[in-house]
C-alpha cells in the first residue's frame, strides 16, 4: 500500500507541530530495499478441532483470499524494517503480525499483504487491523468463529461462496470506516453483531440462507445500507436514527421494516437489530 503524498505530508506536519509542543519525542523512521516475506504454514493434520488464525496486519494493504495448499500461504512485502512479519505456530493456533510500529511512516512506505487461507480446515479465524485497506474474500472457509476489528480503515469483507462449517460468533468492529461486508446469509451464523463508530457501511445480505439469523448492528453517526440480498429480511431501527429510505420495503408504521421477499418466503429469515446513533439507514433489495 503507497500512502498518498499530499495527505501523509500534511498529517505528517501537523502531527510534528502538536508533538513538538507537547514535547514528545518522535522517532525518525526511513525506508530501505523492498523485503519480501514468505508466509507458508504446512496443512494441519489434526482437523478434529478448529485451529485459530489470527492476522493483526496493522495499516497494511490487503489482499486475502481462498486457495492455500496448507493454513496460511503467501507473501508480505514491506520496506520499514520494523514492519518485518513474525509469525508465531503453537498448538492449534497461528499467529501472523507486525510489531507496534511507533514512528511516522515515511512518504514511500510500502506495506502489503498477499495471503491465501486453505479451505477445509475448520479455522477461528481473528483480524486486527488499524488504517488498512483492501479486499477480503474469505467465501467457502470452514469459519467456526469470526473476529474482525479495524481502526479508520476502507476494506472489503466477501462471503461468496456458503461455510461449510457452523459458525458460533461473528463479531465485527469497526472505527471511522469505509466498510463493505457481503454475502452474510452465506456464513452459516445464528447470532451476529456489527459495531461501526462512523463512516459508511454496506451490509449486503445475500447467499444461501440455511436458519434464522439476527444480526445486532450498534454504532454512532453512519450512513448504513442495507441490502435484503433477496432473502427475507426485517430491520427493526431504534428511535434514534435521523432518516431511513426504504423504497420498495414495507413497514408497520413504527420502526420495523421488512423486505419485499419477507411475505413470501416463509422460513428462514434474517432480523436486524439497529441501535445506531444519528445514523441514515437506506434499505434496497436486491442491488
């Protein structure tokens, strides 16, 4: 990922002066050869119970997807020195991750991860990430568990393809973000919860609904859209929200909305809990 050269010289000004008025010191970071990691952790033997993969790629750009012969495999490249990866494999559990960077990133910094995760491993699968940006694609894992947290980042999360395992949680929390999360129904989750502090947010509902989902969305000022998926969804808001647009849904006259496949379909469907903050919500169907 190359920051934009305008935006980090002006943050990196600004941050100097405020700094050097509270008198705090700032370590000098530069750059050097573009370093290339390989990532290449052998498939486990023992599928019997989920092994936990956690990726904490800081303000990384990312490139995740499906297809690995083993766990984890691909490359990060990075030309600070501290951003060298480490990679911790103990019993059951992987971790992938960067040290706490502290320092201004320079100008020509260049931090990028390109991972594929293996199908068919049944994997607790944790993300930590801050200003990140990029495209995950995590369609067709077997995900018994999903913990996402992201700082003021724009990313991607797909489901394209069902989970062929029976997912237990699904958490994700986002700061100021720019955030698209589709195909939920494909990830086989009874109970999940999304928290966005502000930003936009996408919730694309499609994929192949197998049971009766709620979906708790929390969160402060947002611009929210919410895409049926052609699946039958009802939004339930709290009183809170500024706007809602709800086109082609209908509603109860108070704060429940349904989707025009709601009638239709008899089971099963999907119930979104909103208690947002000074939040628009659009509701579309699917787009």
């Amino acid at each position: 990922m190359r920051l934009n050269k305008l935006m980090v010289g002006t943050s990196v000004v600004f941050l100097t002066v405020a700094l050097t008025a509270c008198n705090i010191t700032i370590n000098p970071v530069s750059t050097g050869a573009l370093e290339t990691y390989k990532v290449n952790i052998a498939r486990p033997t023992d599928l019997s119970q989920a092994w936990s993969v956690e990726l904490d790629v800081g303000s990384a750009g990312t490139n995740v997807g499906v297809g690995a012969d083993g766990l984890v495999s691909g490359t990060i490249e990075y030309n600070v020195s501290d951003w060298k990866p480490q990679v911790i494999n103990s019993d059951h559990a992987v971790q992938i991750r960067q040290k706490d960077f502290n320092g201004i990133p320079p100008l020509n910094a260049q931090n990028d991860w390109h991972l594929r995760l293996g199908a068919g491993v049944p994997m607790a699968l944790t993300v930590r990430g801050g200003a990140m940006k990029g495209e995950w694609e995590l369609g067709g894992l077997s995900l018994t568990r999903f913990d996402w947290q992201q700082g003021a980042a724009d990313t991607t999360v797909r489901f394209s393809t069902p989970n062929p395992a029976s997912m237990e949680k699904f958490k994700l929390d986002a700061g100021a973000s720019t955030l698209k999360v589709l195909g939920i129904a494909n990830t086989h989750v009874q109970s999940a919860t999304i928290n966005i502090a502000a930003g936009s947010l996408i919730l694309r509902l499609d994929g192949k609904l197998t049971r009766d989902m709620v979906l708790s969305l929390e969160g402060g000022a947002a611009a929210v859209t919410i895409d049926s998926g052609s699946n039958p969804v009802q939004v339930i808001t709290g009183q809170s929200l500024t706007a809602v647009t709800r086109g082609n849904w209908s509603t109860d006259g108070g704060d429940t909305y349904m989707s025009p496949e709601w009638t239709k379909e008899s089971s099963p469907k999907i119930t979104v809990q909103a208690r947002m903050g000074a939040s628009t919500l659009n509701l579309v169907s699917g787009q």
